[in-house]
C-alpha cells in the first residue's frame, strides 16, 4: 500500500519509513497487541473516519493507525491510501504543525530554584533539545512530594549538564 502510494522506503530506527521527497511521511511499528502506522505530521491530518491516536498523552505531532489483525488492513485499505495521500499533500505544502509554547509542561518550582541556585544547571538544561526538556520535567512533576521532586532533580543534574535527555 505504501510503495504503491509514491512513497520511497527506507530503513529508519530500525523500521521501515516512508519518505516524500526527503520528508518522513509515515513508519510502520510493531508492537506485541498491535501493528501501527506513525504518521509523523499526524495532528495536521483531518481524520474524518477517526481511526488515529495520540501515541501517549504528551504526543504533540504525531499520530498512529493500530491494526490488530490483516483482515483490518484489507478493510481500511481505501481509508489507509487516502490518509498518506493526505500527508503527502501536507509534506509538498511544506506545513508544519504548530507547536506552540504554552503547549510546554509548566517547570516545576523545585526545578527553577535549582536554577537560581546553580547557573550551569540552568544553561546546560535551556541548551537541550524541546524534547529533551520535557521528558526531565514529565519525569519530575510526576513526584507527588516536594522532597521527591528534589531528589529526582538531584539525580538527574549530572546528566542534564552532559547534554543528556532523561532515558540517554
């Protein structure tokens, strides 16, 4: 379905990607309960027939197809073709999807009095990547407790100063 589409294949993170002139249009994963189409610019498609998800609850851009069995793709295959002519059409148009900064996880005060406190942590931690940046917040905020969100802190500053994101 894919190669019939005009897409180019190649081998990306170890799964097969397809490409549009150079621009990653959709990967297949696999999974134990299910197969999945990633959609790398899904949250621009319209997705009239409501067959894509969020990827997990922080997903910004992208968007899956699951399928649990064949008979499925047999089923969606007209729905599969027009949701990659789609994306086609949105990576010729050249569109981006906006991310916008208040969609970024609010920093946690025990995060900026480090900040405060240590002008290196503060540097290091603004010169990682967005994505970087919101996995350490993701994991710290995660701790009910002041003193456990420190303590994650704590931990994780040697590896922020290196340029590392949370699961380097």
């Amino acid at each position: 379905i894919l190669l019939g589409c005009g897409l180019d294949e190649e081998l990306k993170w170890g799964k097969p990607c397809y490409a549009f002139e150079g621009g990653n249009v959709v990967v297949i994963q696999g999974f134990k309960a299910c197969c999945a189409l990633l959609f790398f610019k899904g949250a621009l498609l319209k997705d009239p027939n409501h067959v894509l998800v969020k990827t997990g609850e922080n997903t910004i851009v992208g968007r899956q197809m699951r399928f649990t069995n064949v008979q499925q793709i047999r089923e969606l295959e007209p729905v599969v073709r027009a949701y990659i002519q789609e994306a086609i059409e949105i990576e010729k148009a050249g569109l981006k999807v906006d991310v916008e900064k208040s969609a970024a996880p609010k920093i946690p005060e025990e995060l900026k009095s480090k900040f405060a406190e240590n002008a290196a942590l503060k540097k290091a931690f603004e010169a990682l990547t967005p994505g970087r940046q919101r996995g350490y917040i993701f994991y710290f905020s995660g701790a009910k407790q002041s003193k456990t969100r420190e303590s994650r802190i704590e931990k994780c500053m040697p590896q922020i100063l290196k340029g590392k994101g949370f699961n380097e």
